[in-house]
C-alpha cells in the first residue's frame, strides 16, 4: 500500500489547527504514518501550508493569500479556531512554509500526501516551485510523497516534470471519464468524497487496479464499511474516532 489505512486530514483537523505543524505532531502522537496536507501559493511567490483562499477562517489574518507576501504572516496566529477549545495551547500557531511541513514530516518518519490547492494564477507558478522543493528533499528521494490535485493541469505537469514522484488523481464525485483522466496522468492512487462511495463504486476502481482512498471519514463505523469493502485508507480529521473502531 502507497500510504496507510487511517491518513490525518489536514494534519489532524479536529485536534490541532489544520496544515500546521502542531496538526501533523498531533497526527504523529495519534500513531499515524501519513499525512495529508494543503499547499497554496503566495503574492510573492512563497508556498505555504493552508487550505483557503483568503486567511479569515483559520486564522487572525484577513484577505487573499495571493496578494499577501510571506512577511505578513509574522504574528498571524493559525490557532484561533482551538482558542475556545484548548486555551493558549495552540496560540500563535503559525501557517508553515512547504519546507518546514516536509523538514518536520521527514523528521518524523512519516509520510506526506501534498495536495496542491490551485486559486487564481498560472498552473506553473505553483507546481515547478512545488517540484522544486521537493526535488532532493529527503522525503521526496525516499518515495513518502504521493502529489494530489483536483486540478487536472498540476496534474499533467507534474507527471511531464517528475515522473517519479506518484500522483493521486483527486475528485469530489468521480466523473463519467475517470479512468481516461486518471490514466492521463498516470495516477497510482484514485481519491474520492467518501459521502459518494457505494460498494459497487469501490470495486469499479479497485478493478482497474487503482488504490482508493476517500475523505473526509469522522465516522470509525463508516471508516470500517468503507476498508471492508476494500478502500485502501480513509483521510480523517480525527484518528481516534477511527483507530476505536478498526
Ligand atoms: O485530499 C483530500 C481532501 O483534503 C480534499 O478536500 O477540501 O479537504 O482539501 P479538501
Ligand atoms: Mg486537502
């Protein structure tokens, strides 16, 4: 299997801020291998950890992260969503560059799914300086990054740029053309909104060969349906919920 059966979403969202690195510490003390994790590209070109296309929902910030440089996010606090949960715990949890969230997976033995987030620019502008980074990182040499993307061009870009590294063809319901999509661009991985997923829709892909992963899973009874009928892993927001029921 090319990641695992419980894979933390955002890190691990209901625990720690999402895509930070408290979210993937949280991941790793929850006793998960594999990560999933945002990146998103800035006004200055600098590429970061985050979901959004603007800072309000997370974090202290305001407006579009495109038109923000990487000096603004000093003092921006990615742990205001935990203030009335967890105190002072996560405050002034920053928003991670790429490098920092692949140093910290590495470090931690784990193993990243680096969803690329496209908003409103150029494919390229986002996926070379992505591959950039990636290329000779340690993380990446060793095979624990698998790219995914809704995105179908950062997909065909990624295959025509680095072949080696695998990619996971992303969907929210999968498209009467998903094979012809997802062989386009040589994904090893299909993934899928779990809310969507049938018995007879997991076997359709495993038949093609394709593993299948699905998100987001909060359930542990879903999560169990869903590996018995053969999906290969469930992203979640909460390992716990999952790991009692497996
Ligand atoms: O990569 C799986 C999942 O993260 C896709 O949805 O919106 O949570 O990034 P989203
Ligand atoms: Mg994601």
């Amino acid at each position: 299997m090319r990641m695992s059966a419980i894979i933390g979403h955002r890190g691990a969202a209901h625990i720690a801020p999402e895509n930070t690195l408290s979210g993937i510490k949280a991941a790793y003390q929850s006793g998960l291998d594999w990560v999933e994790l945002d990146v998103i590209l800035m006004g200055d070109g600098s590429l970061i950890m985050h979901h959004d296309r603007t800072l309000s929902r997370c974090t202290n910030g305001k407006g579009e992260v495109l038109s923000k440089s990487i000096g603004y996010l000093d003092g921006i606090d990615a742990g205001v969503l935990f203030r009335d949960s967890h105190g002072d715990r996560f405050f002034g949890e920053p928003i991670p560059t790429l490098l920092q969230a692949l140093d910290l997976v590495h470090a931690l033995g784990m193993g990243l799914n680096l969803e690329i987030k496209m908003h409103q620019h150029e494919v390229g502008d986002l996926v070379l300086p992505v591959l950039s980074v990636l290329d000779g990182h340690p993380l990446s040499r060793q095979g624990r990054v698998l790219i995914s993307s809704f995105n179908h061009q950062v997909l065909l870009l990624c295959k025509q740029q680095r072949p080696d590294i695998p990619l996971g063809q992303l969907f929210g319901m999968m498209p009467k053309n998903w094979l012809s999509l997802t062989k386009e661009v040589n994904a090893v991985t299909v993934h899928v909104n779990q809310s969507w997923l049938t018995e007879a829709k997991v076997k359709t892909v495993l038949e093609q060969g394709y593993e299948l992963y699905c998100y987001t899973v909060n359930d542990g009874k879903r999560a169990k349906n869903l590996l018995d009928w053969g999906v290969s892993g469930v992203f979640t927001d909460d390992p716990a919920a999952i790991k009692c029921m497996l």
